[in-house]
C-alpha cells in the first residue's frame, strides 16, 4: 500500500556525479511524507524522475504501482505536483493561467474546465483573486496558484518541491494549511523541504538525505527514538558524579563545571538519582534531555535545517 516505492533508483550525471545513489524510497498511502535533506543533497533529482522528468541510471520507481518512466502516461493524470517553483503568464489571471494549464491536459474534459478550475482556486483560497492578474498576486498566492494547478484533476498522489521556499512566515503558514487540508481529503501528499516546522506540524513520516544517499526513513516516533536522551546532573562533585554514572553502565560520560552528564540509554533516571545521593553526590539539579529534531537531523545529515514559522 505505498503510492511512490523505489528501489536502488540512481542518477548518474554525464559528468560524473552521483547525485541519487541507490535508494528505496516506500510512501505509505494517505500519508504526508516530508523529504529532507540539505540542499544539493539530491531531492529535486529525485523528484524529477518520479515524475518522469529525467531517467535514472539504474534502479526502478513506481507511482501508484504503476511502473516510471515505462507507463507514466498510465498514471501522471492521478498525480498533482509543483516542481522548482510555479511559472505562469504575469499578465494573465489566475484563473485564466489555470485554463491554460488545463487546456494543455489532453485527459481534462474541456466541457467542465470552469468548475473545475472555480472548485481548484476555491480550495486553495484563491477564488476571490480569480480575474486578478498573477503579476499582482503575493508569493505565498503564486505558490498556492501552483498548488491548484496540481489539483485540477481529481488527485491521487501531490507531489510538492519546496512549495514554502522564499516565502514569508504568512505565506508559509497559508501553504502548510494548504497541504493539511489536501492530505485531510485524503490525498497522499510528497513534500520536499528543509524547514523542520513544515516537518513537526503536518509530516506524518518522514525520509532523510544525505549527499544522495537515503539515510533515514520511517514515520516521525521512530525517527524520534533513533536519538539517546541524555542525563545531566548539577553538583558540586561532577567528577564524583561521573564515576557513579559509568558505574552504572552509562555511556558517553562528560565532565563540565558543575554538572555532569552522559546517554541514559535504558537505566531508570529514578535509579540514576537514587544511586548518586546513596554514593553521597549532593545533587542540586537532576534532568533528562531527549535530543531534539534539529539534533537528529544533524546527526544524520551533518548540517543543520532551517528552522523557520
């Protein structure tokens, strides 16, 4: 049950680069999948030959089990997307791009284009700026426009590369509604990002890259418990302190001015406290840390993300 699946698909550029290198993507269905990663780390390549837009070296993909690039004509129809950002006539309106759009659709019945094309520009809160002209429309309503382009067809599967990218905190907070009222409808929903805000608040699994490498992927709790919380104590003995914690089997033991600290791992922190005050280490501060998504994803990526509302 997964509407994108992949399997060892890589790209090789002519000159040499690696920039997709064997991976196994698997997007449940009905879910909103966040795909991470620092830029240049290969998530726009990977798009585009989901979409049939570049081929791969090697490897095999599927949308909606439906073989890529070999029967993409079987299946784009059920797939909305945005990819590198929206283009449309800056002296035509928005619902007058639209028709454009949709008129190139050789699928699309011509007979229902206006109500579809009123249904897609009400959906993403555009249909009152419908005959304003896109040259006049804000960031935030160039990408919402984009959006419903992708959703003038009944979708099975949207496909978004960093639809919130240059945009303001409201134009961000319009976008990710968007997306939590498409997925709500029941659309399978693939986002392309490196803001841990969009991941947080609407992601329900997510996939991490790394110099086109897959180096994570499952839902948000199980990324959550590939990190060690940690345990730190304030005293006046933190070298006393740290001898009790090895003792206890502790790992990665740090000794700093005043505290000490180390990964809980599966010791009770009840215990771990207990034990300190029985070892007579006065402890003024006792707390467990679990690492953040920021933490995690520099663990896995080594280089931080954006952290944007």
């Amino acid at each position: 049950m997964t509407a994108i699946a992949t399997e060892g698909l890589t790209k090789r550029f002519r000159g040499g680069q690696l920039a997709v290198d064997h991976i196994d993507l698997a997007v449940p269905r009905n879910s909103v999948y966040g795909f991470l990663g620092p830029n240049g780390s290969g998530k726009t390549t990977t798009i585009r030959m989901l979409l049939a837009l570049a081929y791969p070296t090697s490897g095999s993909a599927s949308l909606l089990d439906v073989p890529i690039p070999d029967q993409a004509t079987r299946v784009l129809h059920k797939v909305g997307s945005l990819v590198e950002g929206p283009a449309f006539y800056p002296f035509l309106s928005g619902a007058a791009n639209l028709a454009r759009y949709d008129a190139a659709d050789r699928t699309a019945d011509p007979r229902t284009a206006k109500a579809r094309i009123g249904e897609a520009l009400d959906r993403v809160g555009l249909l009152s700026a419908a005959g304003k002209r896109y040259r006049h429309y804000s960031l935030g309503m160039k990408q919402r426009l984009a959006i419903a382009a992708g959703l003038l067809r009944p979708r099975e599967l949207i496909i978004l590369d960093e639809p919130t990218n240059g945009l303001d905190p409201q134009g961000t907070r319009e976008v990710r509604t968007l997306i939590r009222k498409i997925a709500a409808d029941g659309t399978t929903v693939f986002v392309s990002s490196h803001l841990l805000a969009e991941v947080e608040q609407i992601c329900t699994h997510v996939g991490v890259m790394r110099t086109g490498k897959l180096v994570f992927q499952g839902s948000l709790p199980e990324l959550r418990r590939t990190g060690a919380a940690r345990v730190t104590v304030r005293t006046a003995d933190p070298e006393g302190a740290t001898k009790v914690l090895a003792a206890l089997g502790l790992t990665d033991t740090h000794t700093a001015e005043g505290e000490a600290s180390a990964i809980l791992g599966d010791a009770e922190p009840e215990r771990v406290c207990a034990e300190l005050v029985h070892a007579g280490i006065g402890v003024r501060g006792f707390g467990v840390a679990a690492p953040s998504l920021e933490d995690l994803f520099v663990g896995l990526t080594g280089e931080g993300f954006a952290i944007s509302e």
